[in-house]
C-alpha cells in the first residue's frame, strides 16, 4: 500500500513538473515571436531618419504615423512594432538602392537621390536583403 502512495506521489510530482516545463517552454516561444527583428542599429538608424514612418504615443498606447499623407495607424500594442517593420520594409523595397558598397535612398518620387549611406560590414548588407528585401 505504501508503495502505491510513493509511486502516486512520484507521478504527480512528475505531472507538475511536465506541466510546469511546458508553460515556460510556451511562454518563451511566444516572447521570442513577440519581439521585432533584430536590426543592425547603425545603418537602421540612418535609413531611419528618412523614413516616413514616425511612432506617435497615444492613449491606448503607440500609434504608426504616416508624415507624407498625415495618416495614423493604430494596430495592437502587440502588434506595433511588427507593423511599423512591415511598412518599413516596404516603403524601403521602393525607395532603397544598394549600389556597390552604399545604400541610396530616393525620394517620393523616386527621382532624386536624397541621402548616400555607407554599408560597413557583411551583416549590415544582410539586414538590408532580409529588412528591406534590396
């Protein structure tokens, strides 16, 4: 009889641990989802700076602004940061050439260079193919 209890006590010990590991595998899967996309922050930045995208605070917490046609975009607090990586991305497909070791960036009309950036490192070609799609 004592052995049963111990082998009841063994499984249920067992039970909570699975259970246990299991919500810490599952949380840590959906933190890892839930951050953007690693950027390579010096060339992020100065693409950055031209971008049309700005994030403005609001209420109910950010909001994506558009400055070319004064529009807001209010997605998710959870989704925001995705968002503002998505529209980044795309309006960087259209306004970024790389040319040798320099990324141009064109303007709205996509006529004239406005701005020259120097690419340093292999990674920071890499995010630009994989970000930007160039």
């Amino acid at each position: 009889m004592s052995e049963e209890k111990t082998e009841m006590s063994l499984v249920k010990k067992a039970f909570i641990f699975s259970l246990l590991s299991a919500f810490l595998v599952m949380g840590a899967i959906s933190m890892k989802r839930a951050l953007p996309i690693a950027k390579e922050e010096r060339i992020y930045l100065a693409i950055k700076a031209y971008s049309p995208y700005k994030l403005q605070k609001r209420i109910g917490g950010l909001e994506i602004l558009d400055t070319r046609y004064d529009t807001k975009e209010k997605p998710s607090s959870a989704e925001v940061m995705h968002r503002l990586d998505e529209v980044e991305g795309l309006w960087g497909k259209e306004h970024l050439v790389i040319e040798n070791s320099t990324v141009l960036v064109y303007d709205e009309n996509k006529t004239k260079t406005i701005a020259k950036i120097a690419i340093e490192t292999k990674k920071e070609r890499d995010f630009l193919k994989k970000f930007f799609g160039i």
